[in-house]
C-alpha cells in the first residue's frame, strides 16, 4: 500500500491537469459554512475544493471548525484541509488528534490578516477508513484599526475612532484633518509682522511640530528697513543623511534671494537678509516627531554717511552714525550765511534717504558781504524760508 501511495500520486497529477485541477468556489457572504463534500457523511476520495472568502474592506475573517476527521498521515501527505490568506499559509490540517507532525484545528481560531481566506480541502485516491471530513464557521468581524495600527504611517495623528466596517482620524482643538484623513496639520499662514523687532516659531515649539503643514510667515517693514533674522539654538528639522531637506525644511525668501532649504539639527544662526520683506516657509511632511525652530528678528535701518562740517558751519545733531528718516540741520557760525547752487538760505536741513544717501548734499558758509548788502540780507526775514 505505502509503495502504491508514493508511485500513484505521480501519474495521477498527470490526469489532475487533465481534469482540469481543484475546483474553486467564490464566498462573499459576511458569514457561512463550509464543509467537505458528503458531509456529515464520509468525504469521497480524489477530491480538491478551494473556498476563496472574500468579505469588505474593514473587516478580516474569522474561522472556526465545528468538526474534523481528515484521513491522518505523516505532515498531512494524503488528505488535509489548508487554511491560508493570499499567499500565506496559515495552518494545515489533518488527522483526529494533534501530533508532533500533525496538527488538528481543535478550538482554535483562525483569523485572516486581511478581508480574504482560502480553505483548500484535498483527498487522495484512496482512505484507510471512513473519515467524516470537517465542517467550519466563517464570520466577518470588524477590524479594530485604532488598535491594530502600531505603524506610525498608517496610524492616526491625534485620535482614532473605529466603527464597524471602518474607522476614522480626528483632530486636536486648533487642527484640521489633512485630505490624507490621518494627519492633522495647523493654520499657520497668516501671520504678516510689521514691527521692528519680534519673535515666532514653528506650531507648539518647543513640542513637536504639526504635520502635513505648510506655513508662511511674512515679515514687512518699511523700505529704508533691512530684517535680520537670528535662528535659536535649539533647532530641529526632519532631515535625512544623504538626502537634503526631503522631508521637513524651513526656506528663507528676502527680495530675489533664497536661502536654504534647513535642516538638522544645527541652527543656520543668524541670517542678515538686505530686504525689507521676508516670507519664511516652513513645510512638514505627514510623518516624524521633530521640536522645531524659533526666530528672532530685528530690523537695522539704512545707514547714511556722516558728511563733512562745512568751514565755519554746524551740523544738528552731530552724530557717529545716521539712519534712514533722520535730519540734520546746517547751520553757520554769526557772520556767515548759508549758501547752495548760488541761493542763500536762513536754514537747510539735509535728510537720511531709504537708499542711505543724504537727500542732498550739504551748503557751504559763505561769509557775509559788505554793511550795505548785509542790511539787504537783514530785510530777508519777509522772505519764505527755504528748505
Ligand atoms: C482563490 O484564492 C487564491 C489565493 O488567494 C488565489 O490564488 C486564486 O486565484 C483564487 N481563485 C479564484 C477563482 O478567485
Ligand atoms: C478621505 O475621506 C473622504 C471622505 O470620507 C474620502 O472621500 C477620501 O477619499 C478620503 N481620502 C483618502 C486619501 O483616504
Ligand atoms: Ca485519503
Ligand atoms: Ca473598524
Ligand atoms: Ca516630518
């Protein structure tokens, strides 16, 4: 019998092709039953039937077996009943009882990774006995993805709620659920700042920033203004080792000038842009738990040079260093008057300029002229003082 066991199989498998193979029957009911052919009575011999169980997406499938009495042999040569997902064998089965090389269902329950399942039964050409065969229960159950997701990929960003047949991500106060319904990114594009000197982060710094964000912030000041930008210390950006900035990165846009992408975890320190308007982009990806940036910003002023006392004359006031919107006023000494491009003025006041250029240059003290012309100059408080 054993000699005619390993021969037969052989040309058999010929014919099997011939047959046309195992038969395969479709299930995509949320539950049922399955069963060897002839059951309760004894399963014909040269048999194989595939149960493929689909159910919808959401949902695995849960199989337990009611009965099994399978023809027992050494691993399950002869006669068995495999359970197995897409291409993963879940368990095989045959005999009456557990051995060490065979196993039996018994109680125990099979669950399918995904919303498939095949059961493939198969007899050989003969049985010793009379075997009963088996008879199993399938069930839909629902998958409970806020449990079963450990992946940080797949999983919710801040909160999971599952239902029957699916589940579903929400948000923290202050958030919104991004289109990949998982992550929950912030609002963080209208911040414009106008003054002179402030401070802003990335979202919840120095806590891990949101993801899936896409923030503007606009610094913009008057023209004659030039931002600096002071990056703290502490920073910390998504990086990757060999590639840079694919994933999280913070750009810095001033006038037709771009700089980075950053980074890392190494602060780009301070940054002088020479625009009066800045926009700092900060882009996150829809994974990582990263701390984040601070920026301090200040502004300098456009910065004039200091000119030259004129002989016999006073600048007011006399400083080491003028900026955009100061004056100076020009005066001279008793005895002299001021005079520019052939006219004479009673005063003159020169101004600091956006480009750091004085909005003209200085007059010069000419000394007053005779008695008689001097009294004509004294008649001139009727005139229109001149700037
Ligand atoms: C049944 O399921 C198996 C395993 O997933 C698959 O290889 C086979 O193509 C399926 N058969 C049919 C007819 O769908
Ligand atoms: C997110 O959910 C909406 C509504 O439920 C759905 O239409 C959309 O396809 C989902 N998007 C993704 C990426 O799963
Ligand atoms: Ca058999
Ligand atoms: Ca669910
Ligand atoms: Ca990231």
């Amino acid at each position: 019998m054993d000699l005619m066991r390993t021969l037969l199989p052989a040309i058999l498998c010929y014919l099997c092709i011939s047959l046309g193979g195992a038969q395969t029957v479709l299930l995509n009911n949320m539950y049922g039953i399955v069963h060897s052919p002839n059951f309760p009575e004894p399963y014909p011999k040269e048999r194989e039937i595939q149960w493929n169980i689909s159910v919808p997406d959401g949902y695995q499938i849960r199989l337990y077996f009611m009965h099994f009495d399978i023809e027992p042999s050494y691993l399950c040569e002869y006669d068995y009943v495999k359970v197995y997902s897409e291409t993963e064998e879940l368990a095989v089965f045959c005999g009456r009882e557990s051995t060490d090389t065979e196993l039996v269902p018994a109680d125990e329950v099979l669950l399918s990774p995904g919303n498939v399942l095949s059961v493939a039964f198969r007899s050989d050409f003969s049985n010793e006995e009379r075997y009963s065969g088996f008879e199993a229960h399938y069930s839909a159950v629902d998958i409970d993805e806020c449990r079963d997701k450990n992946d940080e990929d797949l999983a919710c960003d801040h909160f999971c709620h599952n239902h029957i047949g699916g589940y579903y991500c929400s948000c923290r106060y202050g958030y919104q659920l991004h289109s990949d319904n998982r992550t929950c990114k912030v609002e963080c594009s209208d911040s414009v700042f106008t003054e002179h000197s402030g401070q802003f982060t990335s979202a919840d710094f120095p806590k891990p920033y949101p993801k899936s964000s896409d923030c503007l912030y606009r610094i913009e000041l008057e023209k004659g203004f030039l931002v600096n930008l002071e990056f703290d210390d502490s920073f910390d950006i998504e990086d990757h080792p060999e590639v840079m900035c694919p994933y999280d990165h913070i750009k810095v846009q001033a006038g037709d000038r771009e700089l980075g992408p950053f980074c890392g975890d190494r602060s780009p320190g301070r940054i002088q842009t020479e625009s009066n308007i800045v926009n700092i982009l900060f882009h996150s990806d829809n994974s990582g738990e990263n701390l984040g940036w601070k920026i301090t910003y200040t502004a300098t002023s456009s910065e004039c040079p200091v000119p030259i006392v004129p002989p016999n004359g006073h600048l007011e006031p006399l400083q080491s260093q003028y900026f955009f919107k100061e004056h100076i006023t020009v005066t001279c000494d008793p005895g002299y008057t001021l005079q520019k491009d052939g006219e004479k003025f009673e005063h003159f006041q020169i101004q600091c300029q956006t480009d750091g250029a004085w909005s003209s240059s200085a007059p010069i003290c000419e000394k007053k002229e005779s008695r008689r012309s001097r009294s004509s100059v004294a008649s001139v408080p009727t005139d229109p003082i001149m700037h």
